[in-house]
C-alpha cells in the first residue's frame, strides 16, 4: 500500500529445487526493479531461510502502491521433480 516500509524479507526453503536450470530467485516490484530486493538467491538448499540481499534503506520506502515479483533468474529446463519455497515480506504503512 501507499506509504509503506519494508522491514525485512527471505525466502524459506522447504525443499531444495533440483532443475538444471533456474534455480536462483530474484525478489522486485512489478514495473521497476525486478531484483530491487533480492538478487540470484540459492534455491537449492534445502530447508534454510534466505534473507533478501539487497534491501537498502533506499529500497524500503514508497509513498505509492508496489507489487512484489518474484522471478527465476534464468528459465527452468523442466527437468526438476523437487522444490517448494515460501516467499515473505514484513511491511508495515506510515500514516500521516
């Protein structure tokens, strides 16, 4: 929502992905920087929390609406049969 602060984030893994390919995360807002959160992050460990890397103080705030996404850093061949991930962000609104 408009005029919120990010607190923190990460990636719980609850099972580690297996594909050949795609198996690094990267954590953004829609229309801007898909990576503006997190960059590359491990997908393969299993069951290990990863914090988002790349909230800066410059990152957390903003007066208007953004929508998380969350995007595999290069696209899976397909040939996984393993992987599940909890994607969490901590927010809270600022209100005047």
């Amino acid at each position: 929502p408009p005029g919120h602060i990010v607190l923190r984030g990460g990636v719980f893994v609850v099972t580690g992905f297996n594909d050949t390919n795609g198996d690094d995360l990267d954590v953004g807002v829609e229309g801007g920087d898909d990576d503006l959160f997190a960059s590359g992050l491990d997908l393969n460990t299993g069951t290990a929390t990863v914090a988002f890397d790349d909230l800066a103080d410059a990152n957390r705030r903003s007066t208007s609406a953004r929508t998380v996404t969350c995007n595999l850093t290069t696209a899976a061949s397909g040939n996984g049969s393993a992987g599940e991930a909890i994607v969490y962000l901590e927010y809270m609104v600022i209100r005047d």
